[in-house]
C-alpha cells in the first residue's frame, strides 16, 4: 500500500462517516478496526480516522458472514453456521441484526432464541420469488419459501428499489399456489406494514461532462435542435462559456468539441453481468438490426463475467468489432464512471430488472 492508497482508503472513510451521519446511522469506531493484508515482509500500515478517533490496527478479525458461498446446498446450512460463529452470550450493547435475504432468518432465531430480543432487518437486493429462471422446473421453491419466513420473522424489511418491494409483495399469494395442499392466506398484508425502500447508497464523483454543462438550463426544444449541432445551440454554449470566464479562442474551441461530441454516433452502454437472466441476446439481436439497416452507433459492453459465458458474446464481438468502444469489465470505478459520462443512452434487457445499483 502506497501513500496515495492510505490518502484514499481515509477518504472512503470520510464518506462512509458523511454518509452514516446524513442517515442518522451512528458508527461507533471502538468497533471498527483496520486489517491489512499483504505480502511483503514490512507492508505500509495505514493510520485511518473515523469520526475524530484512529482506528486500532489488528492482525486477524472475525468475520460474521457466511464464508465461501458457493454452491446451492451451502445456502441452506447458513443459520446452523451463524448459530456456531455467533458470540454466546451476545454482547449487552448489541441491539441490531442485520443481515441479507439470503439468510434464513426463521432458522437462525430458532437455533438461538437469545437473538429474538435484537431488532432483526433483512435487506433483499433481489428476490427468489421472481428471479428468472431458465425454465420454472429449475426454480427451488425452497430458496422463495425462506425468504417469505425471513419477512415475516423481521422487525423491518428494506429492499433496494420500490420495483422490487411491489415485485415480491404481489408474488407471495401466486407463489405460494405452488404448494400441493395448506396455503396460508394473507402474508403479504402482513409483511407489507414493516417494509420500506432503501436504496443502495452511491456517490459519484464530480467529473468533467462538458455537454452536461452545455445542456444545463436549456428547454427540451432547444436540447433536441443540439443533436444536429444548430447554430442556435452554438452562440447559446458561446455565450454560457464566456458568463463562465471563458473567452476568445477557447471559447469557440470549448463549444465547438462539444457540438461535435452532440453530433457524433451514439453512444450505447449496456453494463451487467454477462449471463443469461441479464438477456443478452436480446441487445445484441437488437444491435444487428440497427446495423443492417444502416445506423451509426458506438457501444460499450461492460460489467463481470464468469467461467460459463454466453455464446452470444463472442459471436457479438465478431460481428460489432467496428462499433465497439469498451468491451469487458473496468478495472477501476474512475473508469467505469467515465464509460457512463460519454455514453448516451443505458440499456437494460434483463428478464426482471430489479433496479439496483447497475440502472
């Protein structure tokens, strides 16, 4: 870890501290510590500050999460796992458990009755309820059933995005009619009450977007004549530049770039995950009819992807090789944001788009 890396890791910090406190989320820093993981034999060890006091720095710590989930059948051992890591007794101060929908929360409450007294939120980012799957014989009902008892077990349930909420309140009576016989009745009434939305918290940083400046203030009018890059637009930019402290040459450099970029191909930014519920083929097959009937446009295909990747992908590349302009995952959140500033329009064709972090 370098100097820099320390001055950013703390600015993280800060914003986590800024974040917590506009939330009325307090942090108590005699609980957090700094783990530093490194190969070296005398690695640099950061000195991080939290709400005015250092953070204590520690060779090992315990995590409370399920390690190395990785298959199907490891999900459903999570409450005995919790049950084993947990702390006996819980210390006096604790008051909160928060966990993800994950977790079958009935179980682990069953497994250790001292946890009944802790205000329990579960926060879903997704749901099993309507996760697509390939074909409906592969949905484990097991995986949605767990997460109804999780709600009903919780003291507040937050989802990421009031699409997800609606989504998995009105699925639990269709859901539950794939019981053969006793279907509770009036389980989503109940949970309702105690659910809110709480979306994912992301800042951005400021960065440069001189069309977004341009474009600030004018009517929508005047934002449609720019794409063909109308004189109009050019003395309004003009104009706005030199109110800004900018003149001469620079000013008709400034706004002519801009028009140029107005009037360049667009833009198109498709960033999920490279597998099958995110419907690729759909976007692609979509991007083959744009280019056999002659329109001009950029693409920046971005987003993680794992050892099974869609064909789709590979035949895509071949056949858009002259339209691509960013093609894989980005290996920092500067570059991955920059992606998003230059292009125009974001894409999503997932099969159940659950809003959250990606759109």
């Amino acid at each position: 870890m370098t100097e820099e890396d320390s001055l950013s890791l703390q600015q993280d910090i800060d914003t986590i501290s800024w974040w917590s406190a506009l939330n009325s989320l307090s942090i108590n820093p005699n609980k957090c510590k700094v783990l530093s993981l490194s190969r070296k034999r005398d690695p640099v060890v950061p000195s991080c500050i939290l709400n005015g006091h250092e953070l204590v720095n520690v060779n090992d710590i315990t995590l409370l999460g399920v390690e190395s989930i990785v298959s199907q059948p490891d999900l459903f051992v999570c409450g005995i796992h919790y049950r084993s890591i947990l702390k006996t007794p819980l210390y006096a101060e604790v008051g909160i458990l928060f966990t993800s929908s994950v977790l079958n929360l009935a179980e682990l409450v069953a497994l250790r009755p001292d946890l009944s007294r802790l205000t329990k939120i579960v926060y879903f980012h997704e749901n099993q309820l309507v996760y697509p799957v390939r074909k409906q014989k592969d949905r484990d009902f097991q995986y949605g059933y767990n997460q109804i008892i999780t709600c009903l077990t919780a003291d507040i349930v937050l989802f990421n995005s009031k699409y997800n909420m609606e989504s998995f309140l009105s699925s639990i009576g269709t859901f539950l009619k794939l019981m053969p016989d006793f279907r509770p009745k009036g389980l989503a009434e109940k949970i309702r009450p105690k659910s809110k939305v709480l979306y994912f918290p992301i800042e951005f940083p400021i960065m440069n977007d001189p069309i977004a400046d341009v474009m600030e203030g004018l009517t929508l009018a005047e934002q449609a004549s720019s794409l063909h890059g109308s004189q109009e637009l050019f003395e309004k930019s003009k104009d706005r530049a030199i109110k800004s402290g900018v003149t001469g040459e620079q000013t008709v450099y400034s706004c002519s770039s801009v028009l140029s970029q107005l009037s360049s191909p667009l833009k198109i930014v498709w960033a999920h995950r490279w597998e099958h519920d995110k419907n690729p083929d759909l976007f692609f097959r979509t991007l083959y009819k744009l280019l056999d009937s002659g329109e001009d446009f950029r693409i920046s295909v971005l987003g993680e992807h794992y050892s099974e990747i869609p064909d789709i992908f590979t035949e895509a590349y071949e056949s858009l090789k002259d339209n691509i302009v960013h093609w894989g995952y980005q290996q920092s959140k500067e570059d991955y944001y920059q992606v998003l500033i230059e292009g125009d329009v974001a894409v999503s064709t997932a099969k159940h788009e659950f809003y959250g972090v990606a759109m």
